[in-house]
C-alpha cells in the first residue's frame, strides 16, 4: 500500500501503529518538532518504504512494485491512493499507460475525489472530467462508489479480482471534512487546523 497523497499521512501512522511497527505513544508527537511523523510521509519511520506527498510519484513506485511482482511471479497486490488534485501531475497519466501496457492486474489504484485541492475546486483549476471515461480509455477495470460507505468499500475490494487482465480504479466520491458542519466542502480546511473552541466543536459532532 502506497499513500501517494502523502499529507494524509496521519491516518497511515495510525494504522502502522496499530499494526504494532511501532509504540502507539509515539503518535502523540505527530506533526511536533524534532518529531519522524512530518505533515508529509516520512520514509525515517518502521514500515513506510517511500517518503510521500511529493504529489504525483505513488503510483509511478507502485507500477514498479507490481511489475517487479508479475516478472517476478509473485502474487501480492499493490495498492495505491490517489487525491484528485495530484492528478494535475502529468506522471500520473504516465503511469496509468504504464499499467495498462503491461496489463498489471495486481495493481489497484484508488482515488480521493471530493473535488478540492489547495486553493480552489478541482473544476476551477484544472478540471478533471470526464474522469472516469479518462481512466476507462487506458483500459482500466473502473469502479465508482461513495468513499464514505465502509460497506460499499468491503464490497468493491471483496470483488477485485487478478482473474481480469486489467489493472483496476476505484473511484471514490468524497466530501472533504466529512462529519464536521463547518469545515465539509470548505476549500479553508485544506491548511488550517482547529483551534480552541473549534477543535471541541470538531470533536462533539465527531463523536456524535
């Protein structure tokens, strides 16, 4: 698994910490100086093999890894997720001719779409539709679902398959800040961070 959209590396030292790479207590340090665990994905902690959010190399790694596993004959999968703004890096679009080419089926790449990048909408700086007919014409398996259903998304990874020759996507539909009323859809969230009151609020309607 590569989190190409590195700055969301939170959820991935979370996991890597459940997973026992290493102390649960170290993720109190996140983001704080002289702390591993950057904003950015750092390759200086157990378990991460690339440092990410460099937007718009993942999924050229993970072409190399799955390729490497086809000549190889090895049957892992790799898997790798994408935000759609980091689509705008035209090594991205490289990469999916790559993939198509040599027909890696074990490659699975999953895209964040909630429509939002840095400064503005996807549609307002660099419109990406039609995107799934863009993915569909380098010949991948497409599918398209609600990326907040956990059940919709057990149900589409149960249903990938290596039988098919084609390398797979999976489109997920998004609402950036989802659960929290003053920040879903807000293009302000992408850099700031709740504050004081903010922060209680957040939580609140989280744990609700």
């Amino acid at each position: 698994f590569i989190l190409s959209k590195g700055h969301a590396g939170a959820s991935l030292y979370a996991t890597l910490a459940y997973c026992g790479f290493f102390d649960k207590k170290l993720l109190l340090k996140h983001y704080q100086n002289g702390s591993k665990m950057s904003g950015h994905v750092s390759h200086k902690l157990p378990g991460v093999e690339l440092s990410t959010g460099s937007l718009g190399h993942g999924l050229g790694v993970g072409c190399g890894f799955a390729y490497a596993a086809k000549l190889r004959g090895q049957s892992q999968r790799v898997y790798v997720l994408l935000s759609d703004g980091e689509l705008n890096e035209g090594s991205n679009w490289e990469a999916l001719q790559f993939a198509s080419h040599h027909k890696l089926n074990n490659l699975t790449v999953i895209v964040d779409y909630n429509k939002i990048q840095s400064l503005d909408t996807t549609k307002n700086t660099l419109n990406l539709e039609p995107l799934l007919d863009k993915f569909k014409s380098h010949n991948f398996l497409t599918y398209e679902i609600d990326g907040h259903s956990l059940i919709d998304l057990i149900k589409c990874f149960q249903d990938l398959s290596d039988s098919f020759e084609s390398p797979k996507i999976v489109l997920c539909h998004t609402v950036k800040g989802k659960g929290v009323s003053f920040m879903e859809n807000s293009i302000l969230w992408h850099y700031r961070s709740p504050q004081g009151q903010e922060f209680n609020d957040a939580i609140t309607e989280l744990e609700k």
